[in-house]
C-alpha cells in the first residue's frame, strides 16, 4: 500500500515538472504532442527505471500503482471536462485514452528495461 501511494505521488510530481518546467528545458513536441506531455513521459519513464533498478520494486507494485493513477486522471479528466458524475461519457473517455498513452507506455517501459537491466547484471554478494 505504501508503494502504491509512493508510485502515484511520484507520477503526479512527473507529470507537475513535465507541466511547470522553464520552456527551454522542455522537449520539443509533435503535430499532436504538446512538449508537457513528452516531458512528463520521459520523466515517468527514468522514475520507473529508477524504482525498478534501485529499489528493486515487484511487477504488483508498478500496477498498482499505474492502476490508482489511472483512476485519478480519469477523475480529474472527468472534473475539468464538466460532464461531472458521467465518467464513461465519450468526451471523458477520449481525453483519458489519449493522455493514458503517455502515462502508461513510459511507465510500462521503464518496467521492462528495468527488469531486463536486473536480469542482464549479476546481484553483487
């Protein structure tokens, strides 16, 4: 449980650093891809490596984690959007399908190449 709100606390600091950091430091964006969004990918994804690599974390607590954020963002997509109580309204669910590629692609990948990394270098007695 502790991880769980460790993970998401850590995706809410990623994603209010992709948000707020100086335009110079940003990464330039797509036709589609604001450079927030890109930004707060890759610093989802070195947050995943890290508590993979570093702490070692279980694969149940990355998707804990990424499941309770997910929620979140629905809910806070849901707020913004005004459609209020009606979660699943097309509105509602477009935004969150779009912003989820963000979240859980780089969160998924750091995941992998964290365990590949863990399975390719010996533990150390």
């Amino acid at each position: 449980m502790f991880r769980t709100i460790l993970s998401v606390i850590g995706m809410i600091i990623c994603f209010l650093a992709g948000s707020f950091l100086p335009l110079h430091l940003r990464i330039i964006g797509l036709r589609y891809l604001r450079p927030e969004t890109a930004t707060m990918a890759i610093l989802l994804f070195v947050f995943a490596v890290t508590l993979r690599i570093k702490f070692r974390w279980s694969l149940i607590d990355f998707l804990s984690g990424l499941l309770v954020a997910e929620v979140i963002t629905l809910l806070v997509i849901s707020f913004y959007n005004g459609y209020g109580i009606s979660l699943f309204h097309y509105g509602n669910l477009l935004w969150f399908f779009n912003l989820s590629i963000f979240i859980v692609s780089p969160w998924i990948a750091g995941l992998l190449l964290g365990s590949l990394w863990l399975k390719s270098v010996p533990l150390k007695p």
